[in-house]
C-alpha cells in the first residue's frame, strides 16, 4: 500500500511555508531518510493578499488557492495542510469545492487551548483577528485582542518578517508582548515564530504551526492520535 502523501498549501508568505516544512522534518520521530513523510508543496507567493479579502473584499485570494489546492490533490496529496492563518477563512470552501482532506490549524489550537483559564493573548493579522476565526471557537478562553497600537507593532512584524528584516520584526514584536502581558500568547499568524526566537519579553507562546505539523504526522499516521479536519467524505 502507498503510503499517504502530505500536501502543502503554502507561499502565504514563503518563509514561513519553508519554516512550516522544517518543523514536519523535525516533528517527525524518525532515524533515516525512510521514516519521514511522502511530502507535496505547493507554494505560490503570487496569492493575492488574504488580509484585504477579509477586511474588505477588495482582493480574491480563492482562485489561486484553489489551483493550489487542485494541483495538490492531482499529485496525490491526501492530506493537506495551510500555514497560513488568515487562509482558514477559506478552508471550508476548499474542502467543498475539492473533496480533499484539510487539517485545520485552528481547530488544533482550539482543542490545545481547551478551557484554559487566565487571559490569552491572540496576536494575528488585521484579517484573521475580524474574520473571529479564533474567538469564534474559543468562547470559553478570556482572549486578549490587541488595542490599534499593538496591532501596528504585530502588522509591522509580520512585514519585516516578509522582507527577511528578522531583527526589526522580533523588536515589533517584543514591544507589543510587553504591552500585552499576558500569561499566554497564540501567535495566531505564521511569520511571527520566525520573529519569536528572537524575542526576550516575558510570558508563554503557543506556536500552531507546531500543532499544525503535529497533527497532519498523526493524519498521515494512522497508530497515532487523529487530527481534526476539513472534508466533504
């Protein structure tokens, strides 16, 4: 039997697509080449900007994941991955419109989050942050949205990420940790643990992208733990 071959839906920003793939390699309990997953990427930086899609329709990012989507699923993918947050907007159309099976990064981190108590800090795009993907499904989690100025400093982050200006982001991103103080930060979009190892402020963070790879292993896995997902079947 072939073994299940796991897709990348990524480029959304590049960066983090090759950072995401980096943590499947390393996630993966392996001792030689043979252990590791069968992987597909697909990575297309020309994607059209998700944030302006969901704050005010004046970009469609969907056609061009789509065609990604498509090409993953005509490789032979059978179970995808997005690490890109603001891009679950459109997972539930992708699952319907292409049958495959998506696992679902914020399901992951809202199962992880479980009934914490105590403020949780959710720090992500303007996009991700208005379409409510995670307050939605954490009801129960105090979270703490960031006020307009720390939003500037997590939107000035996440920019300096994507023109590999790594030092500026971890500051931005330090400065806006420190404003927030809270006990527990998601970083709720995937260039902000690029700029998190860098960073000194005080206080956990909780990467979903490391739950993300965690689960498509389990998917692609059938003796371990089964994730959450996306399907039409």
């Amino acid at each position: 039997m072939t073994a299940p071959l796991a897709g990348i839906l990524g480029g959304m920003g590049p960066a983090a697509t090759a950072e995401f793939y980096a943590k499947l390699v390393a996630r993966t309990p392996a001792v030689r080449d043979q252990d590791h997953l069968r992987v597909v990427v697909w990575a297309d930086p020309t994607v059209p900007d998700r944030v302006a899609a969901v704050l005010d329709g004046s970009t469609d990012p969907y056609p061009a994941l789509l065609d990604g989507a498509r090409r993953l699923r005509d490789l032979g993918a059978t179970v995808v991955g997005i690490p890109c947050h603001t891009a679950h907007f459109f997972l539930p159309k992708l699952a319907a419109d292409t049958g495959l099976r998506f696992v679902d990064m914020v399901a992951e981190t809202a199962a992880a989050l479980g009934d914490r108590t105590g403020r949780v800090a959710l720090l992500g795009t303007r996009g991700t942050i208005a379409s409510r993907l995670y307050q939605d499904r954490l009801p129960g989690v105090d979270l703490l949205i960031p006020p307009e100025p720390v939003q500037q400093d997590v939107d000035r982050a996440v920019a300096a990420v994507k023109r590999h200006a790594i030092g500026e982001a971890a500051a931005h991103l330090d400065r806006a940790l420190r404003a927030l103080g809270a006990p527990l930060t998601v970083l709720a979009c995937t260039e902000l643990p690029l700029a998190a190892r860098h960073t000194t402020a005080p206080g956990d963070l909780l990467d979903p992208t490391d739950l993300l790879a965690d689960a498509m292993i389990a998917a692609c896995r059938p003796s371990t733990t089964d994730a959450r997902v996306s399907t039409m079947d």
